[in-house]
C-alpha cells in the first residue's frame, strides 16, 4: 500500500490515505514516510506496514536531467542492496546513470513495466516509474533529506 | 546551480566497478576539454543571454558557458527537429583563424596531411594539425581556401590553448615565418544552421537582407563544401556549406556585435516549427549518427589521421612528397594497412543497454579485448545502439561480430559501416 499512496500524494511526508484506497476494514492512519538522496532517489515507506517494504526510484528532478530513458537496469530478485551502492541504472540519450539504493536492504520486487516501456520513468518518476522495492529495517540512514531539503538542494 | 550528483556508468554492487560519476558530471565530461581545466569564471559567446532567455541548460565546455538542450525541446526531440526541419547551433565558442602571406600554404602543408593546392577557391575541406613524428593528430579542423594566399581555419574550442601553443611554437621555427600572419578572429560569432529546412530558412534570410532576387546568391548553385561572402546590413558573412550534422545546413560567420541580430532574424524566419534552437547535446548525437569524430573522445594526440578512418583527407602526393609532420609514420601506414595496429570503426550493439565511451571491445570467442569504445548512445533517429571506437586490425570489418562490455554484462555488437544514418548534403539539383 505504501506505494500507491506515495504515489498518489507524491512529495508529501506524512500522507492519512484515501478511505478508499486502503483495504483495511476499519479506519487506521498509515504513516507514510519520504526521503531523497543527494544522487537523486527518492524511498518511501509506509511505517504502519509491518512487512517494512520500502519502494525506491528516482526524483522528478533526475528524470528531468537525465532526459528521455532508453533503458533500466534492474537487479535480479533477493539480491541484497547496501546503503550508498549501486544496484541498477538508467540510461537515457545523453548518458548512464547509476541507481544507489538509499538504504540497506533486499530486492523484493523489480518493476518489470520498464522493461517494455523506460519511458514511464519520464511520465512518472515518483509513481509509476518506481524502480525497486526493498525489503528494509528503516529508512535511518546518513545522508537522507527530507522533501524541503531536499527541494533546497536541488535549488543549490 | 549544477547539482552534484546521481552517479553513473558502473555496475552493481557485486560487479567490478570501473567509474563512479554522477549524471551531470557526464554530461560535462561528454562536452568538456579533454585538457579539463576547470576554467574560474566560464567565458560567454555573443550569444550566452539568448541561450539564457530561452531557458537553455548551460553547462561549463571548453572554457565556455555553452547551451546542451532548450527548454521547448528534449535531446531526442532537438535531434530528431534537425533531421527533419531544422535546428540553429551556436558554435561561437570554436576558434576562427586566418592564415595569410606568400608562405601561409607552405606553412599550413608542413603542419597537415592535406593537398591544400588542389583545393578549390572558396571551398573547404576536413584537416587536422600533426605531431612530428607520431603523425598524431593534435586537432582537427576545417580548412578554407578564400585566395592563393588566404586561408580560413576552424579548430575546436576544447583545444584552443594547445592548438595556439602548437601554431605559434611552429611558427616561430618555420624557416619563411616572415611571410606568414596568423590571425584569431576573437569574439567573431559562429553559428550552424542545420537540416532539410536550411536552405529555404537561408534564402529567405538573404533575401530580406539584400532586398532584391537579383543581388541574391542561387543557394541551389552553392554546394557542400563551398564557402562564400555576403555583404549584409550586418557586415561581411561568410557562410559555409556543411556542418557537423550530416544534414544539409550552413555555418555562418558573424562580426561579433551582429551576431545576436543575425540569429534572432534566422530565429523569427523558421518561427513556429521550422527552426529551434539545439545545443551540444544533440549536435553530439547527430554527429554520432553522421559518423563524425569529436576529438578528445574518437580522436586524440596518439591517433593518426589513417587510424582514424579519415585516410581520405590524406594526399596522395603529400604522401609521395612528404615535408609535413609524422609523415614517415603516415607514409608507412598509408601504403600497407598492415603497418596499422587499429581502425575506428562504428558498431550496432544489441537492444538493451548502450555502449558508451570507454566501453570495452572483446572478442566473444576468446575473450580477448581488441579495443575501446570511443563514443556511443542510443541513437534517437534509429532507435538502436549506436558506437564508434577503436578496434584491432583484422577485426574492422564491417559485419564482424563482437562484444562490449556494459557494467561488467557482455552484449552483442556488430562492426558497422558508417554514417549510420545517410547523409543529406546539398550537392546540386
């Protein structure tokens, strides 16, 4: 579910869900939390979901830089991501970019979508173009900037 | 206001990794001096505030603050505009010479490989500056000849500090140095107007400038590789037919105060759809479509004009007589190709992901590497992986199967004739 909602309100920080786009049978507030990295990725995470599954792709702002996608890497199912490291990458006309997972963790879904259509990335970098999702413990990890911060940063 | 990061080209976590580099960082590298020296304050072209106004991406290339896409359009989308209607690249940044005296042949001959006595007046011709001995080749450029004793050179900007080190060193050890000027037109603009529309944009432009058809040249007479003056309400022009596109297009020289007027009146002409503005970014993938070096990356100090592909610029009677720089290397290569280690040639590579500079060729049978990507992208006129690079004698034929390597995976690649996309030069009706 974090997904959806993240990708519904994309940027916001701590998002209470539509009614109806929770499956929940009674009423409960999903915490959903945000944050980007200094290489331009954004990982969200519901922290009521006990399942701790985090979803990451890249900002708007990096879509916008990278220009039109051709083509994304993704990392093969289970395989174990660290903080800071390379786990895939995203080419476009101009150039390859690398995709650093923002936390550590394990790859428990890749977007398969992209395969067929990178472009999506450019349509929805912080919705449909996710990329992976990551089975973590948290999203504590140095370097993560909230949204204002990070719009500061990009700003810079 | 470039960010820093969102690294690139490298592989997974569990795969070697060669580069760490972030997405803005490669777009520098592709357009930066090969010298890389991080200039303090970025100089600007005649034309840095237009670029500014139409919401230009700028970025640090070769000392200049130079425009890679516009606002209104996409890398793809710019590219595919030139080949299809037509696109308007500032090139001011690039170095504008003149070459003239009773011994600016001779001089020009002893520093390059090319027949500069057979060419025509008011024609060019592709060049490049030689190192002695090595016959590497120091820059290339483009050469025109105007008279006998006149000659007009563009050479890259990315090399503009090595390229007047050399002229000047040589120069001054030329035994006829007193009958040789060499002049930098500085500030003078540049600017390509490129793509099917070019002609049409350039007529109407000459013809609102000289205001009857009489004084107006027959552009339809004016053929690739022809250069001429026009005498405009904004001073002397030289316009050159040619480019760096593969398209039929036009490279105009400006007095500096004029440049602005100038482009804005080719601007309002194509307004609409038929002219844009485009930047490095795809004139650097058009260039790769067209089968084009840009040096620093297919060409450098330790290339010679024949390992390069570009025999073809080599005369042959230059070769015969010799009495230009590294020419007991190029005779040599010259005339047995096995005096010739390796060939630039281009590539297909297969779907997926491109192979791009400084990607490793290997050979799929033993694994041995024959050689390195020199430029490479996905090419948006296409819409498959494209590449140029250098690769071991023997291996170059076109057809020949290979495989790069991209971020440690090996794909299919497919030693390719180039242009890869057909050129569309204006050579007469």
């Amino acid at each position: 579910m974090s997904f959806r909602i993240a990708t519904r309100l994309a940027g916001a920080r701590f998002v209470a869900p539509r009614a109806a786009r929770t499956f929940a049978t009674t009423p409960r507030v999903n915490v959903v939390i945000k944050k980007y990295t200094q290489d331009h990725e954004w990982i969200s995470l519901d922290t009521e979901d006990a399942s701790k599954i985090a979803t990451v792709g890249i900002t708007s702002y990096a879509a916008q830089s990278l220009g039109d996608v051709v083509y994304v890497e993704l990392p093969p199912l289970t395989s174990p991501v660290l903080a800071g490291e390379p786990f895939g990458a995203v080419e476009s006309v101009k150039s390859a970019s690398d995709i650093m997972s923002p936390v550590a963790g394990e790859v428990v879904a890749v977007n398969e979508a992209l395969n067929d259509k990178p472009s999506i990335i450019n349509a929805s970098p912080e919705g449909e173009g996710w990329i992976v999702k990551l089975k973590v413990k948290s999203l504590e990890a140095e370097g993560l900037m909230e949204e204002a911060e990070y719009k500061k940063f990009t700003e810079e | 206001m470039l960010p820093r990061t969102l690294r690139l080209t490298c592989a997974r976590t569990a795969l070697p990794r060669t580069t760490t580099k972030s997405v803005f960082t490669i777009a520098v590298r592709k357009y930066t001096s090969p010298a890389g020296v991080p200039p303090v304050e970025l100089k600007k072209t005649p034309l840095h505030d237009l670029h500014v106004a139409a919401g230009a991406k700028m970025v640090p290339f070769a000392g200049y603050s130079m425009p890679v896409t516009y606002a209104d359009q996409g890398l793809a989308e710019s590219h595919k505009h030139v080949r299809t209607k037509a696109g308007l690249f500032d090139v001011s940044h690039m170095v504008q010479h003149r070459f003239t005296g009773p011994a600016a042949l001779p001089f020009l001959q002893s520093l390059t490989p090319s027949d500069l006595s057979k060419l025509l007046p008011n024609t060019s011709t592709l060049s490049c500056f030689l190192h002695p001995v090595t016959g590497g080749i120091v820059d290339d450029l483009m050469i025109t000849l105007h008279g006998p004793e006149d000659f007009y050179v563009v050479s890259n900007a990315a090399c503009a500090e090595k390229d007047l080190a050399y002229i000047s060193e040589n120069l001054s050890s030329f035994p006829r140095r007193s009958e040789v000027e060499h002049t930098v037109l500085d500030g003078q603009g540049l600017i390509a107007l490129q793509g099917p529309e070019s002609m049409l944009i350039l007529n109407e432009f000459l013809l609102h400038c000289l205001g009857d058809t009489a004084s107006c040249p027959d552009l339809k007479k004016f053929l690739f590789g022809q250069t001429m003056f026009v005498d405009s309400p904004y001073g002397k022009l030289h316009v050159a037919r040619g480019g760096y596109t593969g398209e039929d297009g036009f490279e105009i020289s400006i007095p500096k105060e004029h440049t602005v007027a100038v482009t804005k009146e080719l601007l309002e002409i194509g307004k609409g759809d038929r002219v844009k503005l485009a930047g490095l970014g795809a004139r650097d993938t058009l260039r790769l479509e067209a089968g084009m070096c840009l040096y620093g990356h297919d060409l450098d100090d330790s290339t010679t004009p024949i390992e390069a592909g570009l025999k073809w610029l080599v005369g042959k009677d230059r070769v015969a007589e010799g009495g230009f720089h590294g020419h007991e290397t190029i005779s040599r290569q010259y005339a047995d190709w096995k005096q010739v280690p390796r060939r630039r040639v281009g590539f297909t590579i297969e779907k997926g992901a491109p192979a791009r500079e400084g990607a490793e060729i290997v050979d799929p049978a033993t694994g041995e590497v024959l050689g390195k990507i020199t430029s490479g992208c996905p090419s948006p006129t296409l819409g498959t992986n494209i590449a140029m690079g250098y690769i071991k004698s023997g291996f170059h034929k076109a057809g020949t199967e290979v495989a790069v390597k991209v971020r440690g995976k090996t794909r299919q690649a497919t030693v390719a004739k180039m242009p890869f996309v057909k050129a569309n030069y204006w050579k007469g009706e």
